[in-house]
C-alpha cells in the first residue's frame, strides 16, 4: 500500500468533509466533498458518512480522520460538541471495519495544527505555537519547538465569568446571540488573553470558519503573541488528518491487519 496520498477527513459539527491528499505537497488531489455531518450524530450515523466519503472518491487507501474530542489510542474520551455516545467508543476500530481500510482518528484541532505547522503559518516556527480552531467549539493545539503536544483541551478553560470559554467565545455563539464581530472580537480577547496568561505562545494561529474573517476583528485583540490566520483556513483539518496517518504509519498498519 502507497503512502504518497492518503484520504483526509474533518468531522465537524455541521459537515464531514473528505479529500484525497498529496502528502508530499499538503495539496488536495481532488475538489472537496462535504457532507452534512448527520443528526443525532452517533458513531453509527457518522461511520456510514465516512464509508459514502470513500465511496465518493474510489478510495482504496489509508485514512486519517480529524475527530471534534479527545481521542487517546482511536477512542473517543470526551463529547463537548458531539452525542454522548461517542465516549468510550473506539472510533478508529469502528471506522476501519466500516471502511474495510486502514484508518487513523485522531483530535481534529492537532489535526489541523499539524498541517500549519507543516505547510502553514507554523511552518519553521521553532517557538510555542497555540492554534486554535474556532468553530462550533474551540478547540486548541500546542507545538514546541516543532513537537505537538496531543490533546489539549484550552477550549475549555473557564474565564474570570466562570464559564467555559466554549460557551462565550466560539463561531456558533456568535451566530446563535447575533453578535456583531466587535462584541465576539472582545470576547475572543478576553479568551486568548487568559490563554496567553497560562501559557505563553509566542505564535498565535486562528484557525477554524472565522480564520477567514480575520480583517474583521484581528484590531480588537491585544494579546502580546504575533497573531496570525491558519493559511490553509479551513481545510488544515483533512490535510493534517491525512498527514498523521502518514506519520503514524506503522501504527495504523498495526490495527489494520489485528
Ligand atoms: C472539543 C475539542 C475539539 C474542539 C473543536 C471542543 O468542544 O472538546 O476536542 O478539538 O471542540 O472541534
């Protein structure tokens, strides 16, 4: 089995979306393919849309898959965004069987940060990088020095409010109160600020749906980290997910043939 392209999946809140990537170059191979990410989101629903992305593209590859929760060794640990049912599940196993290929699932914000840190903004970065994807939820994830540290969870750090900063700062409160891109911006801020207080990055990269709207509130925010959007904006997710299939080759190899 080849290792130049490898089919690389988002799963997101609202859509699943899938292409065969060049993992040399990080390029997409073919025009994207979104589906809607089904509802109730179950491990059921979801493996059947994985199987039709497959489908849709004749694919007889690996797998790399960008999941919206903590995933420690395929499974699943926590459900933020997605159906409760996911927890304990071993979303890599259930993926695999359903496709009949071998396939890696791992957290989709390391995901997207191991594509910026290889094709991205974050590339030749040698500092502490934090990218945080900002869509449906928060998600985050930190490289030293080149090195992703896996699952961090900053998304959900509580602020002096005492609210998940999930549930005061993501696109989807945006939209759902109707704020206007200065009120989200200072919340965005006041966010980042306390992430900035705990952690200290000195590259601050904005991925996720609004890492395309940066114009519009990149002005309200004062965090001392440089700051700047994902470069490979909304796609980052498929093609690191198609990277760290790549990168833990063996591994998936492994659980294939088991
Ligand atoms: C989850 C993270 C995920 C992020 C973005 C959060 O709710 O807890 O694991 O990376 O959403 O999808």
């Amino acid at each position: 089995m080849k290792f130049k392209r490898i089919l690389g999946i988002d799963i997101g809140g609202s859509g699943i979306k899938g292409s065969p990537v060049d993992i040399k170059s990080g390029e997409l191979v073919e025009a994207r393919h979104r589906i809607p990410t089904p509802v109730p989101a179950t491990p059921e629903s979801v493996a059947v849309v994985i199987k039709n992305l497959v489908d849709h593209f004749n694919w007889n590859g690996p797998v790399g898959c960008g999941f919206p929760a903590v995933v420690q060794n395929g499974i699943v640990k926590t459900a933020a965004n997605i159906d409760k049912s996911w927890i304990g599940c071993n979303a890599q196993e259930l993926f695999t069987k359903t496709t009949g290929l071998p396939t890696l699932v791992i957290n989709d914000a390391d995901s997207a940060g191991m594509a910026e840190v290889k094709f991205g903004a974050g590339k030749k970065f040698k500092g502490t990088i934090l990218l945080v994807t900002v869509g449906t939820g928060i998600g985050s994830v930190v490289f030293i020095k080149g090195r992703l540290l896996p699952n961090t969870e900053f998304g959900h750090i509580y602020l002096n409010s005492g609210q998940d900063a999930e549930l005061f700062a993501s696109d989807a409160v945006r939209k759902n109160e109707g704020l206007g891109w200065d009120e989200w911006a200072k919340r965005f801020d006041e966010y980042l600020l306390e992430v900035e207080r705990l952690l200290w990055p000195e590259l601050i990269i904005i991925g996720g749906g609004v890492s395309k709207k940066i114009q519009k509130f990149s002005e309200y925010l004062t965090v001392k980290a440089k700051v700047v959007p994902a470069k490979l904006q909304n796609e980052a997710g498929l093609i690191g997910a198609a990277l760290a299939a790549k990168v833990n080759k063996d591994y998936l190899m492994q659980g294939y043939r088991q």
